[in-house]
C-alpha cells in the first residue's frame, strides 16, 4: 500500500465504500419487490465479490492461496465474513431492519474497546463519545424511535452475533493487510465466504422476475463489489477502527437513495441524524489531528 500513503486518501476509499455499500440496501429492495429472495442476494453478491477480487488479482498478477499461511489466513476472514452476512440475513427474519443494524453498528465500539484492550488504540474521551454520538445519530437516521419493533431474542442475538463477527473480521483484515495487498485479502476472504453460504441453494434460491428487477440485482452487485475494493484499500490506510467508524456514514447514503430511487420521503429527525452522524464524524477528525499535532 505504498501507492497510497497520504490519510486524505483513505478517507476518500472509505467515503466511497460508505456510498456504495449505502446504495445496495435500496437495490436489494428493489430486488425483493420484483420476486428475488434472500438467498439470491446472498449467493450472487458474496460470489461477485470474491469473483471480481480474484479476477483483479489474476490481471495484476497477484496469485491467491500461494502459501499454507495464506490459505489459513482466508479460511479464518472467509468464515468470520460468512458469519457475519449469514447471521445479518437471518436476523431481519426476527426483528426489524432498524434495530438490526443498529446493533449490527455497534461493532466499532466493540472494536474500539477490543484493540484499546490490546492497547492497539488510545482509548480517550473524545474518540468515545464521537463514536458514541454518531452511533445514537444512525438511530435517528434509521428512524429507530418510531418504529414498530417487534422484537424476539432471536433476532437480538443474531444481530449481535453479525456485529462480533464484523469485529472479527475487520480486525483480522487489519492484521492481513499490513503485509499482503489488500484485495488479495478481500479476494480470498469472499471466495471463502461465498463457498460456505452456497448452501443456501439446497434451500431454494428464487431470482427476481422482472427486468426491472434483474436491473437491481446488476445494481447490487456493482455497488457492493466497488465498496468491497474500497473497503480493503480503506482498511489498509485507515486501520481497522477508523475503517469501522467512518461506516456509519453507509445508513446515511441507504436513506438517501431509499428516497431518490424508491420514493421513500425523510422525517425532518432522519435528516437531523445525518447532521449528527456527519458531525460526529468531523469532530473525530478534528480531534485526532489535534492530538497528532501535540504528540
């Protein structure tokens, strides 16, 4: 990652991985809407992913599973980044998206408290309650204080175990990256991930049934194939917490292209959780240039 040595770079890798993952939850309704199902969406972008990484890799002449390290290595991402989307997927069966992926988002502060346990980052009050800030913001954002939640056990635990495995796998691709290029990473990681959840197609895998429809899938598939690439870049540059942090910003593009592509008009208190996650966000880089300047 030599290429991309200055910090305002990750920032944009981790702004366009924040875009673009916003923009696959608004295909993947699109999708739903025209007869696809869950495990369509799970098999055909997880596969995408992993494909499109390999292919990237394959054209630069990065070769993949080189080593037994390696193949350890892309065993361990792929079946944290499995877990993860599996137990996501599942979740919404029990609870409402929502709260799903506000407990989901809770894994930059599990993360947060992980590596400032291992002592790997400075647990200060600053970085706390703008991680904290901007979290509470996505509830607004996500509307959480005024939907209806009908919440099982289930679907709680579920979501939180999709959060333990983000901490996981953003952890272990921080650690990979720092000596491996980071798509090879991500390539074998999703390769991984897409052969332990393919199979959902003994369990029925039903496609959608227009060309509309077909139209979104393509869609999803782009968009979270180029979050994918910016996110192992972003990992590379950032970190893993950072990467974690700046995610939250991925609910404020989901509710942005929900109303441009599907009609889904914000509440004034959506748009006031944006300001706040934005904010909170700002004021984190602020801080951490200030405490750059004075080390």
């Amino acid at each position: 990652m030599k290429e991309f040595r200055p910090p305002f770079a990750g920032f944009l890798f981790a702004l366009a991985a924040s875009f673009f993952y916003g923009l696959w939850p608004a295909a993947v309704r699109g999708v739903y809407a025209a007869g696809g199902d869950v495990g369509f969406v799970l098999f055909t972008m997880t596969w995408t992913r992993g494909l499109m990484m390999g292919v990237f890799c394959l054209a630069t002449q990065r070769h993949l599973f080189v080593t037994r390290e390696s193949v350890k290595q892309g065993l361990v991402g792929g079946f944290f980044q499995a877990v993860c989307l599996g137990a996501l997927y599942a979740s919404l069966k029990f609870i409402s998206g929502p709260l799903a992926i506000i407990i989901h988002f809770s894994h930059t502060l599990m993360l947060l408290c992980f590596m400032a346990w291992r002592g790997e980052v400075r647990l200060n009050l600053a970085t706390v309650v703008t991680t904290c800030a901007a979290l509470i913001g996505l509830t607004f954002v996500l509307d959480l204080w005024h939907a209806q939640n009908a919440a099982t056990m289930e679907g709680i635990v579920l979501a939180f175990i999709s959060a333990l495995a983000t901490v996981s796998r953003l952890y272990v691709y921080g650690q990979q990256v720092k000596l491996r290029h980071p798509i090879v990473v991500g390539a074998e990681s999703f390769l991984v991930a897409a052969a332990m959840l393919s199979p959902v197609l003994f369990f029925g895998v039903h496609p959608p049934v227009t060309w509309i429809g077909a139209g979104f899938a393509v869609l999803g598939c782009a968009a979270v194939t180029f979050a994918s690439f910016a996110m192992f870049y972003g990992i590379a540059l950032l970190g893993s917490f950072r990467l974690s942090l700046f995610s939250k910003m991925e609910p404020v593009f989901t509710s942005v292209f929900s109303a441009v592509l599907l009609g889904e008009i914000l509440k004034g208190s959506q748009y006031a959780g944006i300001a706040m996650v934005l904010g909170s966000l700002a004021l984190y880089q602020v801080f951490e240039q200030r405490h750059i300047k004075a080390a």
